[in-house]
C-alpha cells in the first residue's frame, strides 16, 4: 500500500490527494536554484509567475531552511508581500542562497 509521504496515512488506490492531510501525492519534481542574495527576491517572484509549483524552500550556505513558501500563497499576490518581507531580511543575513522548487508534473 502506498503512504502519504508528509503524514504517512495509508492513501486509497489512485488518490491524487491524502484524504488526511491534503497533500498532493502525484509526481513532484525538485529543483534547486543557487543564487546570490542580491538576486534572491527577483528569482523567487520569477519562479512564483512561472507557476506550477508546490513549495518553495529558501536554504542558506549551509542548508539550514530560512523560509519556506507554501503553493497556496503563490496563487494569492496580496498575500506574497510579508513572503517577500521576510526575503528581503534574509537577503541581508545571508550571501548565497540555496532555492528549492518543488513542482507538481
């Protein structure tokens, strides 16, 4: 049987969602993006336009996780504004940072 891999419940055959946790169970593709935290924000608006994605993890040199996105907030504007707020401190601690996208295929 397969198992949600954020809650791990037991997912029912063909299930695109967990009917526990609603976390999309279909094939996701990672990527990771490198990037100087002079163009940290610009990358991150790029990515969110691009659509299709998931999550979006901001990691520092050392891959500590600074911020994570969720999908639902990419789909919303009004709410990106603290998101990228809160980029733009980070940019100020961090020199390079590391971008993970998780897309749904």
């Amino acid at each position: 049987m397969v198992h949600c891999a954020k809650c791990e419940a037991e997912l029912p055959r063909g299930a695109k969602f967990c009917p526990n946790c609603g976390t999309f169970v279909g094939k996701i593709v990672k990527e990771e993006f490198s990037v100087s935290a002079d163009d940290l924000i610009s990358k991150v608006k790029e990515i969110i336009r691009e659509g299709n994605i998931t999550r979006i993890i901001v990691k520092d040199e050392k891959g500590k996780i600074l911020l994570e996105i969720p999908a639902t907030v990419g789909l919303v504007g009004v709410i990106i504004a603290p998101w990228l707020a809160a980029l733009g401190a980070i940019a100020a601690l961090a020199t390079r940072c590391t971008i993970s996208v998780e897309r749904r295929e």
